[in-house]
C-alpha cells in the first residue's frame, strides 16, 4: 500500500507490527495485526506479509487499487537493540519470515554491523515466501546467511541455497552457533507449534 499523503507515513521500527482494517460495501472490518516487512526508510510503501486461509485475509486478498484500508500502530518490542544483538540467529517459520525481512532489509540497506543467520523452516519448497530477496540479500550483506529447511518433497527449486530436509534440529543450531549459545540473541517467529518446537530446543 501507498500512502497517499506523506504526513500520514506509518511511524515503526523493523519487527514492529500494525493493525489493519478495510472496508467492503462502506462497512468496516474488524482489525486484525500483521507484521511490517518493509523498512522505515521506505516511506512511499508499508508492506505486510500475510497467509491468505481466513475469511478476514481473504477479504483483503479481494482488495484493489484505490480501495480504503485503515492502518493504526506500529506496535510491539520484537527489534533489535544495539549493542546487545550485535550477534543474531532468528528463526522463522513460514509466514514468521515478515518481521524479520523488515530487520534484514534495514541491516542490509544501512550497512549494519550486526551477524545475522536466519533458519527458515517452510512446509515446502512451493511455500518459501521471499524466497529470490533472501538470496540476493546475503551476496550483498556478508554478515548475513540464510539456512532453509524443507519439511516435506522435493528442494530442487531452490537453487543455490543451502537446503536441508525436514525441520530444525539441536544439531544445527549447535553448527551455526559453534556450540556457544551464551553471547547470541535469538528472535522466534511463526506457528505456534514452531514456536514451541524451537524455544523447547534452545531450552
């Protein structure tokens, strides 16, 4: 979305999320929150990522050029704060990637310091949002690195990626972080089950 009056920019920092509302037939909806994936400095253009599988989302998806939406925000504590999370590890599942292409595209942009591996877990290799960015981002921030893990068929399409089937694993958080978990931080987003899984392992 535009907006279509400079005043009006969405405040936010990368990780924040926003409420988000239209309307259909006059009527508003009801709001519903969804992270922020574009960055600060984009200020012609705020961007949410969102799974299109319930009647609030699927309205949305029905949304065309020049209808009115509500935006109200940003909201939440999930950033990162420097000098604190100079050395990072997130890990996204699906559609749990949003917030944290805000934070990489704004580590990348201004020449940020901060290490940053991100583990992304999707069902399939049809189901990789961002897929293309994630790629062209680490060749040209080299303080980031990406891992995808596929959780079921085939990893063909996702070429020149390091790729590993199934889920994450203890084995390779214990790779990425060289068996010292002590002076890392660790940002989690996705499912709930995701969610558990991974907290269950850093545990």
């Amino acid at each position: 979305m535009s907006p279509s009056d400079s005043k009006k920019t969405l405040s936010f920092l990368p990780g924040q999320y926003a409420a988000i509302g239209y309307y259909r037939h006059g009527r508003p909806s009801p709001m519903r929150c969804f992270s922020i994936a574009s960055t600060p400095s984009q200020t012609e253009m705020l961007q949410f990522g969102l799974r299109v599988n319930g009647h609030f989302t699927k309205g949305i998806a029905k949304l065309v050029k020049g209808d009115k939406m509500t935006v109200e925000g940003a909201y939440g504590g999930f950033i990162m704060i420097s000098p604190r999370d100079l050395d990072t590890v997130f890990l996204a599942g699906g559609i749990g990637i949003t917030p944290f292409m805000s934070m990489i595209r704004t580590a990348t942009t201004n020449k940020m310091h901060n290490k940053i591996w991100l583990l992304y877990g999707c069902q399939s290799q049809d189901d990789v949002p961002f897929f293309e960015e994630l790629m062209h981002l680490q060749t040209v921030n080299p303080n980031f690195r990406v891992q995808f893990f596929i959780g079921n068929g085939p990893t063909g399409k996702l070429k020149d990626a390091e790729v590993y089937p199934g889920r994450i694993s203890p084995e390779n958080l214990d790779v990425v972080v060289n068996n010292n978990y002590g002076n890392k931080s660790f940002f989690i987003c996705g499912p709930p089950p995701f969610m558990d899984a991974v907290t269950s392992m850093l545990d």
